[in-house]
C-alpha cells in the first residue's frame, strides 16, 4: 500500500514538472507576443502579481508572508477537491505556473533571453524545486481525496473511509507543510543573495 502511493505520488511529480515546464514555456512566449499587441493588458496583470507578492520588508518578515502565503495556495488546493468535479485542484498549480512564464516573458521583453534564463535560475528555481514539488504532491493528494469525495456523494453504498481520509492529511501535514517551509527559508534568505550576486 505505501509503495503504491509513493508510485503515486512519483507520477504525479513527473507529469507535474512536464506540465510546469510547459505551461511555464507556453505562457513566457504569449506573454511577449502579448507586449505586442496588448502592452496595457501585460502591465495590468503585472501589477495584479505584484499586489499579491508580500511587501519587501527585513528576511524574517518576508519569510512570514511568503510562508503564510504558500501554504494558504497548498491548502486551496486541497479544498478544491471536495468540489466533486475531477481535475479542478489543478487550478492553482496552473496559476501558479503561468504566472513564472508570465514573470519570464516581462523579462525576455525588457532584457533578454540570458536575463530571464539567469533569473529564473537564480531567482526561482533554488526555492522553487522544492515549492512547486510540495504543491503537486497536494495535487496528488487532493486526487485521492476528491475520488474519495466523489464516491460518497454519488456511490449508492455511502462507504465513507476514515483511515484513507486520515492517510491523506497526515501526508499533507508531513510532506507538503515543511516543504513549503524550507522552500520560504529559501525563497527569504538565500534567494536575495543570489539575485544581488547576479547583478539584479
């Protein structure tokens, strides 16, 4: 059983980093084409990703609102499995890709493509390996708890599985919680540095 849901879980991390990358790809390129046509509208979702970013303030503040921050996005995707629609948990991971390829493109627009691979190294990916892993092991759990969901609304048995229900929470509390934390620690402390390293 555990090594069904590590295989689980580990399929779930491969596709979700295919999805990201490609969403992340896909969304970098509308969103130079974008400037083109519809610079106004770029700007606008620009400052709408900025009003939701918390304030620049000393490393351990920032650490609380990004912390704060992240969690709340993993726990909504949990919530969202129990609206008993398949796939809807995916939502907010699809948001949250699309708005790197968003951050990416503004970068390409305004610099160059070695800026925003330089960015994106050096102020993404350190944190983000282990943030974006954390939100697609939610992913998988809130699959498991929707299928759940959907069963016993829509099954005419009615069973109802508390220690699968118990299992999926406790994974949320043992995997997902203090990923999204080392990945805040990151995103806080180390992330500034790097990004003043690379000259930004």
């Amino acid at each position: 059983m555990i090594k069904e849901k590590q295989k689980i879980l580990q399929q779930y991390l491969k596709w979700g980093w295919l999805a990201f990358i490609v969403i992340t790809v896909v969304f970098t390129l509308l969103t130079i084409q974008l400037q083109h046509q519809q610079p106004q509208l770029v700007r606008q979702l620009l400052i709408e990703i900025k009003q939701m970013l918390p304030p620049s303030r000393n490393n351990i503040q920032l650490f609380g609102a990004i912390l704060l921050n992240n969690e709340k996005v993993a726990l909504m995707i949990l919530l969202l499995a129990l609206i008993p629609i398949p796939g809807i948990y995916w939502l907010t991971f699809l948001a949250t890709s699309s708005s790197v390829g968003l951050v990416l493109g503004l970068t390409v627009k305004n610099g160059s493509w070695f800026l925003a691979v330089k960015a994106f190294v050096l102020g993404i990916l350190p944190h983000g390996i282990i943030e974006m892993s954390a939100l697609l092991i939610a992913v998988a759990l809130a699959a498991q708890l929707n299928q759940q969901w959907r069963r016993f609304l829509f099954s005419k048995k009615h069973t109802h599985n508390n220690t699968s229900l118990k299992s999926i929470l406790l994974q949320y509390v043992i995997l997902v919680v203090p990923l999204i934390a080392i990945a805040a620690v990151i995103e806080s402390f180390i992330t500034p540095l790097l990004m003043k390293w690379g000259g930004f």
